[in-house]
C-alpha cells in the first residue's frame, strides 16, 4: 500500500507541466511570479521561450518560434496557448483558484482578444531567478534557462559538487551506478532504490528511494533520470530530479547530474547537485551549517567506496565493517591515551600514578618533573593516533611505546602483575586494538580522496565548459 501511494504521487510529481513565457510579456510575468509563489506541489517548470530548450519545445509542438508572441502550457504532452494556458494554470492550483477555469466557456476569440489587450497593456523583461525545478531536454540534457518568479525563495548554499579518478572501464561503472540493486549497495546515501517500469526506453526512467535514518523512521521520496552518451567523446551523463512530499524530510526537492569522462587510465566519475530545504529559515541554516557538510561527505565517501569496489574488488558492505572496525580501534586507542596522559598523570598525580612511578624506580629524585613530562608525551601520542590513523607506522610506535612502558613498571616493581589492574592488563588490549587498527588502515574508503570543488577549467555559473547547465537549488 505505501508503495503504491509513492507511485501515485510520483505520477503527480514527475509528470510537469512547462510554462514558456515570452521574454517581454508583462501578462506572463506576473503570471510566472504568481504561480511559482504559489506551486506548493512543485508541478510546475518554467522556461523562456527565447532560450534553447524552450526552442525546442516549441519545434516539438510544431509552434512558430520566430514570432513567439503567446504563453505556452505543456501539460501531457498536449500545447496550450495564450488564454487557455493561463486559465489551465489557475485549474492546478490550489485553493480557490480552479474556479477560474470556468472561464474556459467564454468563447476562446474573446478570452483571446482580452488576454492580447492586457499582454499590450504593457512590455517589460522578466527578471527571473535560478531555481531548483530542472527541465531536461530530448538528449536528457539539464539546460534552461528555468526560472521562478520573485516570489520564490533562493538558497545561497553552494550546491555539492565530488569528483573521483576511478581505475575501470566505463561499462563497469555505468552498470556498478545505474542498476539498482548494485547502486544501494555502494551509496550510504539511499537504503532502498526501486526503479519502476517505463513504456519505452527513450522515456525518463523513474525511481523511488528510501533512506532509514533510525529510531524506525524512513524517509521516502521519488526521482527521475535520463542519460545521454556522447558519441565522439564517450562521455556519459546521467541528470536527475528527486524529492520527497513527507513532512519531516528537510529535503522538498532537487537535482543533479553524474558525469562520467574517460581519461586514458580509467574514468573520471563525477556529481553535482543541489535542493531545496522545508522549515524556512530553521531548516536553511541546519542544512548549511550540518546536514549539507554531512550529505557531501557521505557522498565522497561513497565514491570511494565504490571505486575500492571497482578497483580492488572488495564489496562495500565489507569496506563498511572494515572502517567501523578500524575507527572504534584507533578512536579507542586515541582516548585511553588521552586519558592516561591526561588524568592519572597531569590532573591527579597523586593518586597513585606517582607512587607507582617512583616504585619503578626509573628517575631517582625526579619523578615529579618526569611524570608530568611523560602525561605530555602520551597526550601527543594520542592526538598522533588520531591524525595519523591511516599510517602503519602510527601503530608501530604505539605499540613500542605500550611495550616500553610496561617492562619498566613491571621490572621495577613485579609485585605489580598481582594487581587486578596492572600495567600488563591494560598494555596487552591496547596492543591488540594496535593490530587490529593497522590490519584495518588500508582499503578504507576516505572522503578526502575525493575532489570537493569543480575545476575552475569547467566551472561556469551552474554548468561547465561543455554546456550542460544544472539549475537544482536556487542557489548554485
């Protein structure tokens, strides 16, 4: 049944209806600011019919585009114009507004004649802000340019861009990120990808996907896409759109691409995508300051997951264990040396740590300059362990530092291995955590592989060098 209602509001959600204006109709400005102000449901994309990708809607529909003196509607693949656009508008939205679509049993010469005198009321270029709601092209190109009017809200934050070299094949890294079942196992970002029939295979391919975020809540939302291969280049792309209608997903809506460009020793896979956030102000700055950060992170991090899959041939879900595994070691072994350093050595020498010191006997007459000196070291050890703990030699000289230390306890006061707590049954763990981080280090997925910034040779406002523009968040 939950299934079935995502793919009912998916038919409403990715089935838009495009709105062409005129440039220098002030009917169809208005007409554009008030509808964007008032699409809660997000049905709605918007485009110039100057630009590109408006051309070509008008080719398609066999519409004149010299003279494009109207306002266009494509709603289901059907074109309407001038008045009946306008009054098919006011039918999709919400509240009281349908009623305006009585008017459509007015003559249509006369709703005509009346929308013509108001568009000549006056001329006026629209000033049109970058949004979220992407338009793809027949090629499965993102272009516009696709705007919303003043009325909508405009994100500042910067969309998420992560690029990564991957030593593959190109077919291999389409399958790895294009089928389903082998795409959610790499991606931290998705628990469940579904993609639902289509009639053809030219038509966008839709999606469902849901993201357990704990405490038994789901987050479930829609998305399409369509890819494009360059037949000279063999660069592939794939564009898409997704959202989610549940109330208590920061996400509304967004989109992105994936770029996949042949380099000579492998591909160079890359992303960029942007969204549109819910609780206003609230929900902005959470998303700026924490969830943004994260959802990039987890994002090149997945890349390298992926590429140690294609590379190494280790699967993801064992990639996750292993750094689970090896960041509860070397995070462990990081504090117990903090703590060592820290409490018995530093803050409260004397209760015990000192005694113990002086059994040793290792600096006669010194230990109360020597032990505070040594809390020093341990405490650098530890921060050590923490910044290098992807190096093997960070365990090694742990590891000599654990032995070092308690051979001195023990051969200075033996009766210490009586102890119930003794520097032998702390020493003995530690070493062990040691092994189990080194062993651990290597073929850990690390988001600082990743390249977090587009080049500035294929940077652009919203797209790069090659001209496919990415308009998802309002902000980019």
């Amino acid at each position: 049944m939950g299934k079935r209602r995502l793919e009912l509001r998916l038919e409403s959600r990715l089935e838009p209806i495009v709105l062409l204006m005129d440039g220098s109709c002030l009917l169809c400005r208005r007409i554009t600011r008030f509808v964007a102000a008032r699409d809660s449901r997000g049905v709605f994309r918007f485009a110039s019919i100057q630009s590109p990708a408006g051309t070509r809607l008008l080719e398609r529909g066999g519409l004149p585009t010299r003279e494009p003196d109207t306002f266009v509607m494509i709603e289901n693949g059907r074109y309407y114009t001038k008045s009946e656009a306008a009054l098919r508008v006011f039918r999709r939205l919400g509240g009281p507004w349908p009623l305006l679509f009585a008017g459509i049993a007015i003559p249509a010469a006369l709703r005509d004649w009346a929308y013509l005198g108001i568009r000549l009321f006056g001329k006026a270029q629209v000033s049109l802000v970058r949004t979220k709601r992407v338009l793809l092209d027949a090629d499965g190109r993102v272009e516009g340019p696709i705007a919303e009017g003043r009325g909508g809200r405009r994100m500042r934050a910067k969309p998420i861009y992560v690029e990564l070299e991957i030593a593959t094949d190109m077919e291999s890294l389409w399958k790895h990120t294009q089928e389903p079942e082998l795409h959610r196992q790499w991606d931290l970002r998705f628990s469940d990808i579904d993609y639902l029939p289509r009639e053809r295979p030219e038509h966008p391919q839709r999606f469902l996907y849901r993201t357990r975020i704990g405490f038994g809540l789901d987050i479930a939302g829609t998305g399409e896409t369509r890819s494009r291969i360059s037949s000279g280049s063999g660069e592939r792309l794939s564009a898409l759109v997704f959202g989610s209608d549940q109330a208590i997903s920061l996400i509304r809506r967004g989109g992105g691409y994936w770029r996949y460009r042949p380099n000579g020793n492998g591909v160079t896979f890359s992303t960029k995508f942007d969204y549109e956030v819910r609780f206003g102000r609230i929900g902005r700055l959470f998303d700026r300051l924490l969830f943004r950060p994260l959802f990039g992170f987890a994002t090149a991090w997945s890349f390298d997951a992926l590429r140690i899959w294609l590379e190494r041939g280790i699967a993801p879900a064992v990639s996750i264990q292993r750094a689970v595994v090896h960041y509860i070691s070397a995070w462990a072994l990081a504090l117990l040396w903090l703590y060592e350093g820290l409490v018995p050595k530093l803050l409260f020498p004397e209760a015990g740590e000192l005694q113990l010191f002086r059994a040793a006997g290792l600096m006669p007459g010194a230990e109360d300059a020597a032990l505070p000196a040594l809390g020093a070291a341990e405490i650098a050890l530890g921060i050590a362990a923490v910044v290098g703990h992807r190096r093997r030699g960070i365990y090694r000289l742990q590891g000599a530092s654990l032995a070092a230390l308690a051979a001195a306890a023990i051969v200075g006061s033996p009766k210490l291995l009586a102890a119930p707590f003794n520097p032998l049954t702390l020493s003995l763990p530690m070493l062990a955590m040691c092994l189990v981080a080194a062993i651990t280090a290597t073929d850990v997925p690390r988001a600082g592989r990743c390249l977090r910034r587009m080049p500035a040779g294929r940077s652009g406002r919203g797209g790069d060098s090659r001209g496919i523009h990415i308009r998802t968040g309002a902000g980019g």
